[in-house]
C-alpha cells in the first residue's frame, strides 16, 4: 500500500513547480555567463591538459614507441571524425602513425596510417593480423590494457612499417579493405 504525500512535501512540490522559470532563467544566465567568461580560455586549457595527461599514460605504457622508434606526439591530422565522447592522441614515427583512442579508460583502441598519407588510417588489430596471420589475440584485455596493445605491436612493428611503406601500402590497403567487407554482414 502506497504511503500519502505529506503535507510538506506536497508544498515543496508547489513551490518547485511555482518557481521552475526563475529556476530556468538562472540556469540559463549562469550558462551564459560560463561561455561568455570562460569557456574562450577554460576549454582548451583543459583539453590540453587531458590530452598530456593521455599522451604521458601512452609513452609509460608504450615505452618502446618513444625510446626504439623516436615516436613524438603530434597534432591529429584527422580531427574532424573524432568521437566527441573519447580522448585521442596521435603519436607518429618515421613510417607511421599511430592514433590511439578511449572512452574514460577502458575501450582502448588504435588506428594506423602511414606517414606519406597521414588521413588515410586503418584498425591497428586489422594490421597485425594482416602482416602475422598466425597472431592469437585476446581482445578483452586490448579493451583496458595499453601494455597489452604494446606487447602485440613491439614485435610486429618493423612488420607494419614494411606493410604501410610507399611501396607496398595500396596492396595492403586493398587487403584491408577486402577484410573488413568479409566482416560485415
């Protein structure tokens, strides 16, 4: 059986519903003043700040991207199809870059493309399995371990630059491609 609403809470609903537009009004007012004040300066300065903090988790998880490719953080060379919702941060070496993405910290993921055509990338886990077929992947721990996708790409890299350099890269596009078809329905 369902307890009656008190008498003082049925006044503080009516007085909820009485003032919901000054509510409003002082939600939008506080709205406006943020992005007139400080949304210029305080969004940037943040996203900055995340997007170090990722770039830092990478080169401590990743080491040997920094310290045997020479790998530095670069700006996204294709921004504009980015998930709103996720961090990114693209890391590039001589041959390649590597885009790596997550939402919070966990659905990890990394994209592919070549240096020469630095918008053109590719699922990372697509790759290796191209250049080494034989590769047994367990892929819940890529979805929450850097050091996982580390230990995967440590030993095939010299694979992938091979695979994604000038010379081979429209054969292993084509490769690429004709997989993902095979894996959608």
């Amino acid at each position: 059986m369902a307890r009656p609403i008190s008498t003082s809470a049925k006044v503080l609903l009516f007085l909820l519903e009485v003032f919901r537009p000054v509510f409003w009004l002082i939600g939008r007012a506080l709205r406006l003043i943020y992005l007139v004040l400080f949304s210029w300066w305080f969004g940037p300065l943040t996203d900055r700040w995340l997007r170090n903090s990722f770039a830092q988790q990478i080169q401590q998880k990743v080491p040997f991207l920094f310290a045997a490719q020479g790998a530095r953080v670069i700006a996204d060379p294709k921004p504009y199809v980015n998930d709103e919702n996720m961090s990114y941060v693209c890391v590039a070496t001589a041959a390649l870059i590597l885009k790596f993405s997550k939402w919070r910290d966990e659905n990890y993921g990394i994209q592919v493309a070549p240096t020469f055509a630095p918008t053109d990338f590719y699922d990372l886990l697509d790759a290796v399995l191209l250049v080494d077929p034989e590769q047994k992947v367990d892929r819940s721990k890529l979805e929450i371990d850097w050091r996982y996708w580390g230990k995967l790409l440590e030993p095939r890299f010299r694979l992938l630059e091979q695979a994604f350099d000038l010379e081979h890269f429209a054969e292993t596009k084509a490769r690429l491609l004709s997989a993902i078809r095979q894996h959608r329905p």
